[in-house]
C-alpha cells in the first residue's frame, strides 16, 4: 500500500487526537516524562491545523501518522546550548506520532523522509527537531536517518536534545 503525506484538515482531528492520545499513554507506560504535562492537546492540534502546521500520513483514506512541520518557526530554537550546524534557514517538526495498530512498520521514518522532502520543495536545506532524553525510539531514528545531535533546547522548563540534519 502506498503511504501519503499531505497536509492534515479539520476532519483529520479525530483521527490524530486518537494517534496522539495513544502516543502519551505509551510514554508514559515507558517511564518517559515526556508528552506528561497536557501537552499536546486537542487544542494544539486545532492550531496546527488552522495555521498550516499539521500534516498527516494516509494509507488510503486512514490516517496512520500525524506531525506539526514548520519553516523557521521555533523560538526555543535560538537559545540552544550547543551549536547549531548551519545558520539559515531551518524546517522543524514536533509531535511525531504514528497509530499504535502500525508501530513498528518504520513509518515515523517514512514520514520524517517525507518532511526532508517537504524541506528540498521550499528550498531548505536543514531539518531540525528534539525530543526527550528519556525517548529512546525517536533518539534511534534520528541516528538512523543522519542527524546530528547539536545540544540541548527548553520546553516548558524541560531540557530536550536537539537534533539537525543537514540536506544535500
């Protein structure tokens, strides 16, 4: 079956609140303090939605993955301690999360080559992101798919490992 990625729409809220929910619940039954404090909530989804932000992975007409893709719009990004690996232009995604009923298929991948994708069309050329110390399936794909780790950004008073790869 043939995945697609495409930005997500109100009748996709549903569908990734539930992804969503099923993502915090299997954080925290992992011992992961992360996605613990309310956060990402229906909420955040509607704005993501409302600005442009949330984008969906579809296999036919089922929604089997949701994140939030920006260009250059993460403000805790410029206060890293550490160093970033380029100066310009920069595509982030936060809240990657895939349907529970397909965990395991490599599918947070195939969406995080679709947002590098995503990337190369508006003519960026560096992909950055972050996740939580205690998060070891995302930290495994970001050393997967080449990224590199560059330091650490704050969230919410919370230190998170912040990550860039750089794109051809």
């Amino acid at each position: 079956m043939a995945y697609t990625f495409r930005e997500a729409t109100n009748n996709d809220i549903t569908a990734i609140w539930t992804i969503l929910q099923q993502a915090i619940r299997r954080r925290k039954a992992d011992g992961s303090q992360q996605w613990q404090d309310g956060y990402p909530n229906e909420q955040v989804v509607q704005q993501d939605i409302e600005k442009g932000y949330g984008y969906v992975l579809t296999e036919g007409d089922t929604v089997i993955g949701y994140t939030a893709v920006m260009i250059n719009n993460e403000p805790a990004y410029a206060d890293i301690q550490g160093q970033w690996l380029t100066d310009g232009d920069f595509v982030v995604y936060h809240r990657v999360a895939i349907v529970e009923n397909q965990l395991g298929k490599g599918l947070a991948q195939v969406m995080l080559k679709e947002i590098e994708t995503f990337a190369l069309r508006h003519q960026v050329h560096s992909v950055r992101a972050d996740t939580n110390f205690d998060n070891p399936g995302m930290l495994k794909i970001f050393e997967k798919l080449g990224y590199t780790y560059c330091g650490e950004v704050f969230f919410r008073g919370s230190a998170r490992k912040a990550f860039e790869k750089v794109l051809p």
